[in-house]
C-alpha cells in the first residue's frame, strides 16, 4: 500500500510539470486579454467638418480575433443629420455591445434620437450597431462602443442613416465601397 501511494505520488510529480506546461500554455493561447481598438473617422470630401458634401468613413476594412474584446472608436466631424427611415428606424438603438451602451460624446447611452442620428455603423449579420450622433459644427463627436465577435467570417459593415446622394439620401456615398459600408473579418 505505501509503495502504491508513493508510486501514484510519484507519478503525479512526473506528470505534473508535462501537464502544468500544457495547461499554461494552452490557458495562455485560449484567455490571453487580447483588446484592440479600430479607429475610424468620419470626414466630409475635402474638408473635415461641414454639411452638405460626401460623408465617408477611414479604416473602413479591418481584421479582428473570434473572442477578443474589440473597441470600435469613431470620430466623427460631419454636422449634418441623416434621420433614419422606414426598416432602418430600428439602428437608432444600440445593439450588440457588451454593456448595451456605447459613449456619445462623454456620455453612454443606449440609443440616439433619430432626429439627431446622423451614422450608423452597423454589422447586421453580427447584430451588432452603433448610432453616430451629429457633431458640433467645426468640431468633432465621439463614440465608443465595446464588442467581442463570437463568429468568425467576412461580414458588410452598413451605415443605414441616409447620408448619400439622391432623393432619398441612398445613393453616393451610401453605394460606395469604403464610403459608408466595407468589410471586416474575424479570424480564429
Ligand atoms: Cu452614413
């Protein structure tokens, strides 16, 4: 009996270091507290603050990690208003985030009036939106939102706040890649 229990205490201190390297190894490569930020600005064609010109987004294509907690922070210097309409009217609210909240200008909230949404950065395959409120004229507004993708896969990035071109603000800039929609992946 006392040489079993030394052999089994024996073994276990013959294993434990093979296994404590896998498992702190393994733990280390599953739960790192990996957090990106993606920066993205929101400019008007050739000046950065006004209304009435062409709203575009920069870093309109970026890659992430499947689990890891991704900072969206937006800046953005366009002054005019694109209220929401119709099947859109829903991106007024936040969704998607970890908290249900993003940060607008200094302040977190769950949702933006839509008289005063003037964005949207929306990823509807992974629910996930943020409102972009109006920015004081000549200065900027930002916003901050907090998600963790759980799926990996190429995904369209939409604003759904009618800033383009056309009658009804659909056109333009709405239609142009790296404008107002572009792609994100989440890789493994
Ligand atoms: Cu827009």
């Amino acid at each position: 009996m006392k040489n079993t229990v030394t052999k089994a205490a024996a073994l276990v201190l013959a294993v434990a270091p093979v296994l404590g390297a896998g498992i702190v190894s393994g733990t280390a490569s599953a739960s790192t507290p990996t957090h990106v930020t993606e920066v993205m600005q929101i400019l008007t064609t050739g000046k950065l603050a006004g209304s009435g010109e062409q709203p575009r987004f920069t870093n309109s294509a970026w890659t992430v990690h499947k689990g890891e907690t991704v900072t969206i922070k937006i800046v953005s210097f366009d002054d005019g208003s694109a209220p929401l309409m119709g099947q859109y009217m829903k991106y007024t609210k936040v969704m998607g985030t970890v908290n249900g909240t993003e940060v607008a200008g200094g302040k977190t909230v769950n949702n933006v009036s839509d008289i005063n949404v003037s964005h949207t950065f929306t990823i509807a395959s992974l629910g996930f939106n943020m409102p972009v409120p109006v920015a004081p004229t000549g200065k900027s507004i930002v916003v901050t939102a907090t998600f963790k993708p759980t799926k990996t896969g190429t995904f369209t990035w939409n604003c759904y706040a009618p800033c383009g071109t056309g009658s009804v603000g659909m056109n333009g800039a709405m239609k142009t890649s790296g404008w107002m929609t572009g792609k994100i992946k989440v890789v493994s």
